[in-house]
C-alpha cells in the first residue's frame, strides 16, 4: 500500500540505521527485481524518474532510459549497470521494468553518496530489494577517470559533456574488437579516427589494415603506405597448399579430390627445384619456398606424358589450363608475375609491416581491384 517511494523509503531509514546516508543524495527510483551474474531486472517508479529529469545533471536527468547508468545499492557500497531494455509493467502501469548489465562496483563515499574506487567484476551482489540511484555525471566522472597508461582519446561518454571518453591502447589492442553500427553510422569514420589516433601517438608502429573496399586510402595519405593491385606485388609461392588449391583448382566433388592430389605431387617438386630447399632439407608442399611457375607447368606436362591418352590425363589439363589462364589475366598480375620468385619472405614482411615505418606506421591494403574469387585467399 506504500507504493515504491514508501517502500524505498523504509528501506533508507534501516540502512541508514547501520550505514549513514547523505542527507543531499538523490533519492531512490527504484528497486531490484532480479539478478543473475552480470544481468538485472529493476524496476522503476514513472513519476521518481519524472523528478530526475530536470536535473541539471545530463546523467541524471536520462536516468532510466535505454544507455543510462543507474547504481544499485549493495551493502556499504554501490554496483553500477547500464540499462539494456526497458518494458511497462503489465501489472503496475507506473512501473518500468528494465533488464540493466552490470558493469563492476565501487565504494561508498559516506560525504557524498558517490561511487569511488570503481573496478570491474563484482564481489558481492545485493538480494532483490536493494533500491537503485541515479548514477550522476560525478560518478561517471570517477568511473572513466585515467587510471595510468597511453590512452586515445575518441569522444565523451554519453550522456556526459565533458567525461573524455578514451582507450587504453595496450589493452585495447590486446584482444579482439568489433565495431557494430547499422549503415551510416560512422563505423568507417571511427576507425579511422581510432587508428589515426594510434599513428600519432605510436608513429614507429606497425599497423596493417585490410580495405575491401578502398574507402581508407585519403584517409592515410600522410601516415600510411597504399598497396593495392598497382604495387602490392604479393609473391605467390607464399601460398600454402590450400590456397593453391583455391586458385588452380576449377573442379568440384570426386574430381576436385583427384586433381588435388596432382597439384600437391607437382608443386612439391617444383618447391624442391630451388636451391633453398636442399639447405632446408625435407619439405613439405606447404613450405614458402620459392618456385617457377614455368617449373610447375612442365612437371605437369611431365607427368600427363607418362600417362595414356583420355580421361587420366584430364585432372593436368583442367589444371593446366587454370595455370595458364591466371597468368595471362592481368588482374592477377601483381601476385604470379614471373618477377616475384626472386623476392623473398623478409622483403615482403618488411613491405607489408612497414619495417622500418619511418613515420609511416600503417599500410592499407586495398584489395578492392583484387579478383573476386581470390579476394579471401589473399587476404588469408
């Protein structure tokens, strides 16, 4: 019969009654319904977030709408969490349920009510009850404060207008990311930003991005290295057997097993033409041992002369004829052109890498002009 601001009120005076509470602190607006690991169900009262909204404070005054942070009372200190969704409750038209992630906890300030300390995880979760705050732009301000270490600057945090959104460059760069955006969105112009960042604060770096479309190469004039099929010049023989399958092999089915096994006989022998496979000793026909592609077509015609005329020599043509077919397409000039079996694997890492940078740390291989159906494997 209390309502929620009864209930919440009741609940301060007993924890105010063990932990003293601010007098000036933002009251509650609402309670936990649920939790579950990093997962929460809250329910908030309509008219407590009404009174938030005029609030001078932006994070405040967003309190409870999809993005926000709210903190949840637990113990003598606080977990903080975003709002994920937010429903009207069927049985209480002025309540709003909301499932929240959470994000870590912080201490209590007893002076001002505010969160400090704030660290990831959680070790201790509050029991459905525990009333939920605001998270005001002081405690965001505390959350997102520089803890040590290079960072990149790359916005502010929402809903704040002055909380520098930054990321730590070693831990960020030490896992895998995503950026995720419908179209239009700025995903492109993020990137960028984000690398241009990296650039200047690490300008003897070695960044390589992969452009499929060829939107970055202005965007890097002055810091970055442009590889496109011009003057990549990507020697094949650094293919390993299965993407030599993908480009010279046309078959399909029992057909594609059988040429399979042709190509892996002859480019093994090709491999082991060069001088560089007797310093090596045994190899295998995975090894990036430079070959001559003349070297694989007359092993194949080799071989086909060994055998009968008719079907068993079919598997050599089909791969004979791809052979031929890719090296007189200039598309793919700028891997099998007869030039690049003098290359080696250090000079084209150093191209690649930008060993030294010299002030240029980032390469952009733009395979936009690349053929379609090898796209993947030189990427790969």
């Amino acid at each position: 019969d209390l309502g929620l601001a009864g209930f919440a009120n009741r609940v301060d005076v007993a924890i105010a009654d063990l932990l003293p509470f601010p007098a000036g602190a933002y009251a509650p607006v609402g309670v936990l319904s649920e939790i579950s690991g990093s997962v929460a169900t809250l329910v908030f009262e309509m008219s407590l977030l009404a009174q938030c909204v005029p609030s001078a404070d932006p994070a405040v005054a967003m309190c409870g709408h999809v993005g926000s942070q709210v903190k949840v009372r637990a113990g003598n200190g606080w977990l903080l969490a975003t709002v994920r969704t937010q429903k009207q409750d069927s049985g209480a038209p002025d309540a709003i349920v909301a499932v929240v992630d959470i994000m870590g906890e912080g201490d209590l300030d007893l002076e001002s009510g505010q969160l400090q300390a704030f660290r990831r995880g959680v070790s201790a979760f509050p029991s459905p009850g525990a009333m939920v705050y605001p998270a005001t732009s002081d405690d965001l301000q505390r959350v997102y404060a520089n803890s040590g270490g290079a960072v990149i600057e790359v916005g502010t945090v929402a809903p704040t207008r002055d909380i520098r959104a930054v990321l730590y460059v070693d831990a960020f760069l030490g896992k895998h990311f995503a950026l995720l955006g419908s179209t239009g969105t700025g995903k492109s112009t993020s990137a960028a930003m984000i690398l241009h960042r990296i650039c200047d604060l690490a300008p003897q770096g070695h960044i390589v991005m992969i452009d499929p479309h060829g939107e970055y190469s202005r965007a890097f004039g002055d810091n970055g290295v442009i590889l496109n099929v011009s003057n990549l010049q990507m020697p094949y023989w650094l293919m390993n057997f299965d993407e030599h399958c993908e480009i010279f092999l046309t078959s399909r089915g029992d057909e594609r097993q059988s040429d399979a096994e042709i190509l892996a006989k002859c480019l093994l022998d090709a491999r082991t033409r060069n001088r560089l496979s007797q310093e090596l000793g045994r190899i295998t026909v995975d090894a990036p041992v430079p070959y001559l592609l003349s070297d694989l077509t007359s092993i194949l015609n080799a071989e086909m002369g060994k055998l009968d005329k008719g079907r068993a020599a079919a598997g050599y043509m089909r791969i004979k004829n791809r052979l031929e077919e890719v090296r007189a397409d200039p598309r793919y000039q700028f891997m099998f052109s007869g030039m690049l079996v003098g290359d080696t694997m250090a000079d084209f890492i150093a191209k690649l890498f930008r060993l030294p940078s010299q002030g240029r740390p980032i390469s952009i291989i733009d395979v936009s002009g690349v053929p379609s159906e090898i796209t993947s494997t030189v990427v790969a």
